[in-house]
C-alpha cells in the first residue's frame, strides 16, 4: 500500500514542510519583539542602574550591540537549516557528539526555568505594589511560590500559544513601556538628564568592571530573539524575510530600553531604582504623581511577566518531555496524561526546580532575588551563544542554499568572544548565579548519566536527535 501524499504548504523554492507558512513579514516582527519585550526591562532597570549610576542606558546598548552579533550568526544557520529545534540542533549538525548536544538543550531549558523564576518573583513584587500591600520577604516569596504553581496547573490543563495571542500579550508589555517613555515626556520639568551621564560605580569597581557586571544583567532583557528560529518553518519566505525582520525588531527593541533607561533615571534617583522591585513603578509615580497610571502599571507589568513565565515554563516541560522521549533522560519525564495529553512529570520536575530555586534565592539575606535569577538566565543563554557563534563558522563546511543569509566572518568570532567573556567571572558576575547555574547543570548531568547506565544495561542506544519537532525550544523569552 503507497504512503499517503503529504500536501505542501510551502512556495515552490522553498523547503518542503508539512507546517503551513502562515507567517509574514508582519507578524514575524510582533512575535520578535514580543518575544524580547517583558521581565528583562520591568524587573532588572533597577539593578543596572545599581551598577553603573545614571548611565545605566549604556549596558543595554552594549547588551543589544552582543545580541546583534549573535543574532548574524541565527539568521544564518535558521536560512541555511530552516527547520525547529535551535540551538540544539546547530550544535548537534556542528559537533555530532551526543552529550555536547544534550548539554546545550539542557542549559536551554534550564535558561527557561530561571527565567520563569525571574518572572515569577517580578510578578508578586508588581502584585503587592498594585494592591497596595507593604509585604513581608517571605510573603513574596509565598507569592510567588504560588503563582509558579498557578503555572503549573495551566500547563498541565494544556496552552495553545497562537500567532494571534502573542499580538495581543506584544501590544500590552509594549503599552507598559510606551507609558513610561511617555511619563518621562510629559514630566520633562521634573527630570534631571544630568544623571543620564554620570557614572556611580561600586567602591570595589571600576568602570569598565561596572559596566560589564550591568551588561550581564541587561543581556536578559534582550533574550527572546532566539526563539524565532523556531517559526522557520511556518514563515512564508524564510530566507528573504528573516533577516531583515529579525534585526528591525531587536532595533526597535533596543531603542525602546534606551529610552526606559534614560527616562528612569533622568526622573528617580539611582539609589532609589537599585532598592526597588519595580523600578518602573516608581518612575511613572514621579512623573506622574497625580494620575492613577502608577495603579495600573503594576497589573501592566504583571501580564507581561506572566506571560513570560507561563511560555518559558511551557519550553523547559517540552524539552525535558522530549529529551526523555530521546532515551537521554529517565523515560519517566516523558510520560503524558491520557486525558490531558501534557507531559505531567516533566511539568512537575520542572516546576519542583523552579519552587526550589526562588527558595532557595530568596531564603539567601545578602543576594537581590531577581537580580540573581535574571542574571543566572543570561549567564546560561550566553553559554549557549557562544556555542552557536562557534557552530556557525563549524557548519560553514555545509554546502550554502542559494539565497541563504552570510555574516561576515569577523561578526560570529566577535560574538563568540564577547559572549564568553560575559559568561566568565572577569565580568564580574555575582559568584552566586554561578552556584545556581551549577546546581542545574549537576542535576541535568546526574540524570543523564543514571539514564545512561540503564540504557546500557537493557541495551538501549539513545536516539540522534535527529527529529528536530523534539526540541521545540530555543531559549527563554522576556
């Protein structure tokens, strides 16, 4: 009996795929920018302008001109394999060794967990502030704790993120930061720019220390642009409108944390950005004193970082549900709910790792919760850069599509070293988001070697990560 025909959904010169390519020029960029837009710049203005004093616009420049330079080297693997599964699958196509792949996504959904706790701590901080509720730490945290297990129970129950809601959550993240940006215009009496180029560095600082220690934090609010990759295969035209899309919307991104950063701390003090949770807060309250706007920011911020954690919580889940499926991890985490058809343990394993983390952070008197989460995300996700920069000139041995996209090659060597240099302590990380980072990582290991020797006392070989649907996440998003 012959296979049934699949039907194509794609043009002529494009790769055949069995997804429809419903994606424009359009939508593509909301999904970018939505993507990149939400905890990042909410929760961490603050904490960069700790670091730097006024001129904490500067770090987020930096932080957008490294995303750029690895964002090269996406568009040129996405228009060269324009298929799902990101960095997982660059490093597999580049370096073939099965555990360096299993690492890499397991550091990918790891960057998912600690975004969602980013995301989670912003949102009962934003809650207290928007019902007026002068919380205790550890009410936070319960808070919290529970909006984590709020998650849980959506993504067990089953979410089905289309094109059209990110439009929706896009324009309400945007509306929060326009609103600020717009506060600082009409406040321009109150503001003082003279801080916007004064430098307050840490006694134990020096300048350039300062501003990269501020760049490892502001790298957060520019992750998110990675996961388009993962609509390759549903973009009309893939190869033509990737580019050009991609770097406009982490341009229009870029312009708009500017502008934040700028407004922030021409209107509240550094000192008083640094010692709050919502920094945003407490900018539209100086500018705009007499408007009930400061009431509705907090439910502003709060959808936006919801928004982030329930979507970074749906791609750890996936990803430990498929790595599983992949014989890499106990074939536990793979089970699926037969009425539901989510993958239950691995929504449990995962949202067990989140609780622990925001405790465990939380429960540390000498560290800033959401610093240290927000800065543990982008410490992973800049390994995982670095690995791509280095798949990039690796896979140049590949025969190019005609019409693929080409950076030049100083631009993915550039990139691989800026992002190493942001993942190592010369940036002067706090020593803390290394231990957070290598807690995961020593339970990813641990439960990779237990699968290991079962698999090779049944028997069993684990699968190539060929099939690139298993691994349906890049990276974490704002």
């Amino acid at each position: 009996m012959s296979s049934p025909e699949v039907t194509r959904t794609d043009a002529p010169d494009e790769p055949p795929t069995e997804l429809k390519r419903a994606i424009g020029p359009k939508l593509l960029l909301l999904f970018i920018v939505g993507d990149i837009l939400g905890t990042g710049v909410y929760a961490l203005t603050g904490q960069v302008a700790g670091e730097v004093g006024g001129a904490a616009w500067l770090p987020f420049l930096i932080a957008f001109a490294v995303a750029t330079l690895t964002a090269f080297s996406y568009l040129e693997l996405v228009t060269k394999y324009p298929q799902a599964a990101g960095a997982a699958l660059y490093t597999h196509k580049a370096f073939g060794i099965h555990f360096v792949t299993f690492i890499v996504a397991f550091i990918v959904m790891s960057s998912g967990i600690t975004s969602a706790s980013t995301a989670s701590r912003a949102f009962a901080s934003n809650f207290a502030v928007g019902i007026g509720w002068e919380a205790e730490p550890g009410q936070i945290l319960v808070v919290a704790a529970g909006f984590m297990a709020l998650i849980a129970v959506v993504n067990f129950r089953g979410v089905g993120e289309s094109v059209k809601a990110n439009v929706v959550l896009t324009l309400v993240e945007l509306s929060g930061l326009l609103l600020v940006i717009m506060v600082g215009l009409t406040a321009l009496g109150k503001a003082d720019f003279s801080r916007v180029v004064a430098f307050d560095t840490p006694e134990d600082k020096s300048v350039f220390l300062a501003i990269t220690t501020a760049t490892s934090l502001a790298f957060f609010a520019m992750v998110g642009f990675e996961d388009s990759v993962n609509m390759a295969e549903e973009t009309k035209e893939p190869a033509r409108i990737f580019p050009r899309i991609m770097l406009t919307g982490m341009a229009i991104t870029g312009v708009i944390y500017v502008a934040v950063a700028v407004v922030a701390v021409a209107l509240v003090p550094v000192g008083d950005l640094a010692a709050s949770e919502t920094p945003l807060v407490e900018v539209v309250r100086a500018g705009a004193p007499n408007l009930p706007i400061d009431t509705i920011l907090p439910f502003i911020s709060m959808f936006a970082v919801a928004n982030s954690a329930l979507i970074n919580m749906l791609m750890a889940s996936r990803l430990i549900y498929g790595m599983a499926r992949q014989k890499v991890l106990p074939p536990l985490l793979g089970k699926v709910h037969p009425k539901r058809q989510t993958p239950w343990v691995a929504i449990i394993f995962t949202t067990v790792l989140a609780l622990a983390l925001i405790t465990a952070v939380s429960l540390n008197p000498e560290s800033n919760v959401i610093g240290v989460l927000g800065g543990t995300t982008a410490l992973l996700l800049l390994a995982v850069f670095t690995v791509v920069n280095t798949a990039v000139l690796i896979l140049r041995r590949d025969p190019t599509p005609e019409g693929a996209f080409r950076a030049p090659t100083a631009i993915p060597v550039l990139g691989a070293v800026t992002c190493l240099y942001l993942v190592t302590p010369l940036a002067g990380r706090d020593p803390l988001q290394y231990t957070v980072a290598g807690v995961i990582l020593v339970v990813g290991v641990v439960l990779w070697a237990i699968t290991y020797a079962i698999n090779a006392t049944m028997g069993i070989k684990p699968t190539r990560f060929s099939d690139p649907d298993t691994f349906s996440g890049s990276g974490p998003v704002n």
